[in-house]
C-alpha cells in the first residue's frame, strides 16, 4: 500500500471509489472516505456481484447455487496500485482504484473478468511471450434519450445544428463537438489514460477513440475507465455518449478493433517475424487460431443481443474470419507496418463488449493457434464477405452462447466455473430480452395479424 497511500497523499485525495468489474464492464464496489480506505487496505463484497446481469437480475437458483456459497458470501478485494486513476468531473478530489479479488485462502477469483485476462496473460508469460495490444473504441454521441422507445437521434453540436448525414473523417464533423472532446482529453490526461488519434467515423456523430499500443492489462484498465470518463464528459454537455453495437437503425455498428503482436519477453523481438523481416510460423499459426477459435469465444467479443445486429452482409462489420493485407472486408486485418511492428487487427469485437473478457479472448484463440501450431486459410484478395472460405461466425447470441458451451478447449483454459458462470448471466440477459415486445412488433403486427 505504500505507493498507494503516498499517490492519495500527494493528491489530497478525500475519497477513493473502490471499483471492480463485473461480467458485463458495469464498476461495482463502495465509495469510502480516503481514511477508511487506508487502514482497511480493500474492501469486501459478496460473490453474487460477479453473476449480475445487464439489468441487475442474477443468474438461475440452482446455477446460482453450483457457482456459489449459498450463504453469498464475501470475498476480498485487494487494491491494485497500478491501477488509480483521478476522477477530475467530482466536486471532491477523487480517486477510483481498481481491485483484483480474492477468496478467504488468497486464491483468485475465478468469476472475475480481470483475472480472467491475467490467467491468459500468465500462459503468455509461460511460453517467455508478452502480447502488445492497441484497442480501438468507436461509439455515438446523441441527444439525451429518456423515453427507450423513442429512437435515438445525433445532438446537437455548435453550429446549432444536428448533423446529418455520414462523414467519415470530417475534421468538421469532428469539431462540432469540441467542448465535449476539450474535456475528455483533459481527463485522459489527468488519469494517465493513453489515448492517441480521435477520428469521425462513418455513422452519424459515430466517432473513434484509439490507444496507444502497450501492456495488456493496463490497457484493459484503461478502457474500462475510459468508457466511464467519456460518459462523464458528455454528460457535462447535456450529450450521451453510447458504446452499445448497434444503436441506431441503417447506421453502422460500433466496435472495438484489438490490434494485437506478441514480442520476446527477454529481447523485445516480435515473434510475429524472422530475422529476414517475413512474417514467421508464429504469426501464422496465430491467425489460424484466431479463425478456429474465435467462434467457441465470441460471446466474450459479442455478448449482448444488440451485438450481433452489428454482423450484416454489406456493412463495414465484417460477418467472418478471413485474413488479409491491408484489407477492412476481412475480420483479421494485417495492416501495413514494420516488420518488428507486424500486427494483427481483430475486427470482430463490439464496443460493448467487457474490456476485459475481450481481450482475453483474443489472445487465448492466438496463444492456442501458436501452441497447436494451426494453419490459417490463405490471405484473401478482394473482398472477403464475396470470397468465403467456411471461415463463418454463429449469428445470435443464443447459437454463439451453444458453441461457447460446447467447446472443451474453453472449459480448459477459462474453467468450468468461468464457462458456466458466463454463460448463465448471458442466458439470463437473454431471456430478459426476450420478456419485452418490441416497437417493430407494435408497428408491424398490431393490427395486420
């Protein structure tokens, strides 16, 4: 706690948000006066925040009660000293310090997101590898929504104007909100958030966020405070800043591109490369992991029902798993680079998804192609969603929640409490889903049925 304490010092901290992440990325935890915090060294909280779904329910009884102590209770959450960040948006000086969590015997949590990503991390580390990540958030600013049926629509910006229309990389655009955007670069800053490039995408007032590339939890971290932050932001100007997959009808989704290279713990060398500069066995066996693997993990990339209405034929989503040069049609892009930069952009997780989770996915189906040695397909020229090889995704949540359950080498590497626990709080969302009728049932079958 030294560096901790030291850090809260040093900033006249007042009171510290102590924050864990639960299945879906939601902050869960307890707000203590920054004295409290200092002599108890944590918190506790019961075990059933970990399986709380979307809309705060929890998970089926009797799954409740093979994943659980049935007396609920706690376990412990030790702060991270690595991971504070200031809250500048609070009245208070404010710090949020995120926890990793514990049981009574110190052994870690196996429901937790975040030690999800660090037991992936921990295989890497095995092997002498450490992976480099870069994400890439993209997400909608609109008018402030208050009635769910009412769709959403872009706010408006400071010409007094709403816009309208699609302009992909308009400095313009861009600048319509910049009060809002003044703000969250400040904050970044203030929290040591490592944010590079803000671009407008191609939705209306649909924009993108990208990090700069680094350690993977730190960068999990970071988005998860990072969605916080930007939501605070635009709160301030009377704007919502929405990380859903598909928010708006006919306009494009909203992902988040993980661009991802493993390098030699000891020399820093990308594995993903040979000493002539051509792209190794490693970095092929990598996507060909990525391809086989991708569909028994993607509820962990995709893992509400709003995200599969992100994979349409014909949208800037690719519905695949093809691989090629430069080439966005496909969801394993190589872009352009170096060779000891060669990289590899996974397309195919949604902005919603849990940072966490989806990161740890990713770089277990790559870990798991280079340990298999796995054959990729071939590259594909042109585009990928005319040229199919069989590489396909499942199409729902329900089909992708079945592969998920299914698959032994998920049960192996994020164990069977992980696997059953997910899988019950998406099942749970689910059915949840499933209870509400929606606005194109009211319109279209009302009174023609």
């Amino acid at each position: 706690m030294k560096k901790l304490i030291s850090y809260l010092k040093e900033n006249k901290i007042t009171e510290v948000e102590c924050v864990i992440s639960d299945m879906t990325g939601i902050a869960r935890g307890k707000i203590a006066p920054v004295g409290k915090f200092i002599d108890e060294k944590g918190m506790r909280l019961p075990e059933s925040v970990l399986l709380q779904t979307v809309t705060g329910d929890y998970v089926d009884g009797d799954v409740y009660d093979s994943l659980l102590d049935k007396a609920d209770i706690d376990f412990e959450c030790v702060p991270d000293e690595n991971a504070i960040y200031m809250l500048p948006w609070c009245v208070e000086a404010t710090a949020q310090v995120i926890h990793d969590t514990y049981d009574k015997m110190g052994n870690p949590i196996e429901l937790s997101p975040r030690n999800l990503l660090k037991k992936v991390l921990k295989l890497y580390d095995a092997k002498g590898w450490k992976p480099v990540v870069a994400p890439e958030m993209e997400f909608y600013l609109t008018k402030p929504n208050e009635d769910p049926d009412i769709p959403l629509s872009p706010p408006i910006g400071r010409s007094g104007r709403r816009e309208s229309g699609r302009q992909s990389f308009s400095i313009d655009a861009a600048n319509e909100y910049d009060p809002l955007f003044e703000d969250m670069y400040d904050w970044c800053e203030a929290q040591g958030l490592d944010i590079d490039t803000l671009i407008h995408e191609e939705g209306t007032a649909q924009m993108e966020i990208n990090f700069s590339h680094g350690d993977a939890l730190s960068l999990a971290d970071q988005v998860f405070v990072f969605k916080r932050t930007l939501r605070e932001a635009a709160l301030k100007h009377n704007v919502c800043a929405t990380f859903m997959a598909k928010p708006v009808t006919a306009e494009p989704g909203s992902s988040m591109h993980i661009h991802q290279s493993v390098v030699d713990a000891k020399s820093g060398q990308n594995v993903f490369t040979n000493e002539d500069g051509t792209m190794s066995a490693k970095f092929l066996s990598y996507i060909g992991g990525l391809q086989r693997y991708i569909p028994e993990l993607l509820p962990l990339m995709a893992p509400n029902v709003n995200s599969f209405r992100r994979f349409l034929p014909g949208t800037s989503a690719p519905v695949n798993l093809e691989w090629g040069d430069e080439n966005r049609t496909c969801g394993l892009r190589i872009p352009e680079s170096s060779p000891q930069n060669r990289r590899i952009e996974n397309r195919i997780a949604g902005a919603d998804a849990n940072s966490y989770l989806a990161i740890a996915a990713t770089l277990l189906c790559g870990y798991m192609g280079m340990v298999e040695d796995v054959k990729p397909s071939t590259p594909v020229q042109g585009r990928a969603n005319e040229n199919r090889q069989g590489n396909s995704l499942p199409l729902t949540l329900e089909e992708a929640l079945a592969v998920m359950s299914e698959s032994s080498a998920v049960r192996e590497y994020l164990g069977e409490t992980f696997t059953n626990g997910y899988i019950a709080v998406k099942q749970a969302d689910l059915e949840n889903y499933r209870r509400v009728i929606s606005s194109w049932e009211r319109e279209f079958l009302l009174l023609t049925v």
